[in-house]
C-alpha cells in the first residue's frame, strides 16, 4: 500500500494519528534518536576515561558522583535558532530607532525583554507569573484577551511569537477558535495614536491551524486583521534567511510586521 495512502487512512483517526507521527516528534522535540544518543553516550564514555588518566589538577574533585552528561553539544557549527535569533535582533534594532520612554510587552519572551528593559524600562503582560525580578523590568498579570489598560493607553507595545497560540489550549489558555483575532483587537485597541505595534507570526502558503503548535497566516490575512494600521515595515524568515518580502512559494516562515496607529 502506497505510503500516502496510508497516511490519508491514519489521518482520519486522531489516536492513531498521534501514533504515527510518535517517532518523528520525538526526533525533531528531543533532537535526538537511538543511535544518535548511544554514539553521543560512547564518546562521552571515551572522554571521559581520557581525562581521568590525564587528571593532574588537585584543586576539583573528580569523581563518578557528579557526572552530568551533556549529549548534544559536540557540534561543528555554532547551534543557533534561526527564527529568534532574527526575530529578536530586529525587534531590539526596532526599540533601538523607536527609543521608547517605556515599552509593553504581551507575552514574548522573558528573556528578551529583560535585555530590552536594561535601556528601556520594560512592562511585561503574561498569564503566567515570572517570579524574578530585574531593574527596570517589570511584570504584570493579565490575559492577551483582556488586557489591563485603557484604550489607547500605550505608545510601544510588542507581542512576538504570540498571537499563533491563543485559543489552542498549548500554554493553559482556553480552547476558542477566534484565539488570534481576538487578540489582535485587544493589541489595537490599547495602542495609542501615532504608537508603534512589533509583532511576529508564522506564515505559510495558507492560512492554517498545526494543532495545537500554533497557527500560520498570510500575509493578505495579517494584513486585513490590521487594515486600519500603517505598515511601516516586514520582514520575513525562511529557514535560515531573512528576506524583505512574503513569498508563499517557500512555504512555512516567520513574518516579522511593524505596524503604527495612524492619527486620525
């Protein structure tokens, strides 16, 4: 039986389904497989053998007690997420040109906004509390569905990497279809006149659900969610590119979008 066929037969069952594809969200989730790992346990067994018979140095203790295998960092190039990697640099090159006297962020990462918040003060909006605490960066508890602050109340705002999950359930949200473009209203209607809006969604040739991962957009799709804002610019992620223009042809991306509230 032909390869597809099978997988049309399996795609009509949701268990078996998630049988299926078992083995590859392992590999690509864990970045690993079976001989992988027992490759990466021989030569961690060969090194470490290595420096037990070339230990001269007294001043740490060595001993079979506090092994704690690294498996996946031998690698020959520099590992790096292309997607954040890009994403993250030109949004801090935005806030950068933008020079904010605070900016809001609505549930991206932590971390960039820490760095964000050492030359920008930094509120950051999440369902989920951040129990750290940082000069300048500061938290505050509230939902991307129902945020806390007055229309019109915010002049540099950011949600990057967001707006896809919203309503898939992924992060202890609720389960609601209209996730994404609810959300965008909320982003709409919080941002002052003459305010600059940094988003960042995944695009792809259609406008599609990979549940309950995230969703993907066209660029006509993003673009009609915010008709009433001025693009300034986009940017677009294709594997391991930044490109200046949406080309659906490539398939599954990342769509970098600075918008601003046009004053009326």
């Amino acid at each position: 039986m032909p390869m597809q066929t099978v997988k049309k037969f399996l795609g009509q069952f949701v268990l078996l389904r998630l049988l299926y594809r078992l083995p590859t969200l392992l590999r690509d989730q864990h970045q690993s497989n079976l001989i992988r790992f027992c490759r990466s346990l021989v030569w961690f067994v060969q090194d470490y053998r290595s420096y037990r018979q070339q230990s001269t140095n007294q001043a740490f203790e060595l001993s079979g007690r506090y092994l704690y295998p690294c498996l996946t960092d031998k690698t020959v190039d520099t590992p790096i997420e292309p997607t954040y990697f890009f994403q993250d640099t030109w949004f801090a090159e935005k806030i950068f040109q933008t020079r904010p006297d605070h900016h809001y962020d609505i549930g991206s990462s932590a971390t960039t906004m820490g760095l964000i918040s050492q030359f920008v003060p930094t509120t950051m909006v999440d369902i989920r509390p951040i129990k750290l605490q940082l000069k300048n960066f500061y938290f505050k508890a509230g939902s991307i569905l129902e945020l806390p602050f007055e229309n019109g109340a915010i002049a540099s705002l950011s949600s990057l990497c967001v707006i896809e999950h919203v309503g898939l359930g992924r992060y202890g949200d609720g389960i609601n279809p209209w996730g994404s473009e609810q959300a965008i209203n909320e982003l709409k209607r919080v941002l002052a006149i003459g305010g600059h809006l940094f988003i960042s969604v995944p695009v792809d040739q259609a406008s599609r659900i990979y549940f309950n991962a995230h969703r993907a957009f066209t660029r006509d799709y993003v673009l009609q969610l915010f008709q009433e804002m001025e693009l300034v610019e986009e940017r677009y992620i294709y594997g391991t590119e930044l490109y200046d223009a949406y080309e659906a042809a490539k398939g599954f991306g990342t769509g970098l979008f600075h918008f601003k509230k046009p004053r009326l």
